[in-house]
C-alpha cells in the first residue's frame, strides 16, 4: 500500500467515523479545500520577508497543521472523485516538463507563455 492510500484510508475512516461523507460533495469539498488553502495564507498576509520569518518560526506548529489540512481535503476530494493522486501528479509534472523546458525555464519564473 502506497503512502497515499494509507493516508486516504486514514483521512476516510476519520470522516466515517464521523458520519460526515453526507457532507462532502465535489462542490463543498473543493470549498473547503479552498478555505483551508486561505488559512496557510492568513500567517503571511501583510508580513515583509523578515517577519515572514519570524512567524514561520513562532508559528511553525499552526501553519504546518494549516498545510495538512489542505493535504487531507485533496485527498479527500481525489478519493472521492475517484482520482489516483500519485498518477495525476506524475501525469502533470510530464505536462510542466513539456511548458518549462529546463533550457528555457532555469532561474526564470516568467508563466510558461511567455517564455
């Protein structure tokens, strides 16, 4: 078993247990991922590099529990839209490889259009 799936299993049986699959259809798991998503963003918002920095470090515990719940709502949504995750991401990273060409992209971070 994939580390994936072993935490797609875990994620499941926590929201079973639970009796919350009633509540997560495609529309409001990809709500919820969004505001999850917005959460990470909050520790950052209105901080200059170096206290950007400094939060990180105050805050390290807070945003790394921010990042995995956004890791488990994809994984939730992924399961439920019966995506295998690990193929999906291996499937983009070959179409970033074709948009950013390594000859093209290095040390640039112009979108793939405009290179």
């Amino acid at each position: 078993m994939s580390d994936i799936q072993e935490l797609t299993e875990v994620i499941n049986q926590f929201f079973d247990e639970r009796d919350w699959k009633q509540f997560h259809n495609p529309k409001d798991m990809a709500i919820s991922l969004l505001l999850e998503a917005t959460e990470v963003l909050e520790h950052f918002q209105w901080k200059n590099e170096k206290e950007v920095q400094e939060h990180i470090k105050a805050h390290y515990s807070d945003i790394k529990d921010e990042i995995a719940d956004v890791a488990m709502n994809v994984f939730a949504l992924a399961h439920d839209l019966d995506i295998d995750l690990k193929e999906a991401m291996m499937a983009k990273m070959a179409k970033n490889r074709l948009k950013y060409p390594i000859e093209k992209a290095k040390g640039n971070n112009a979108k793939y259009t405009q290179l």
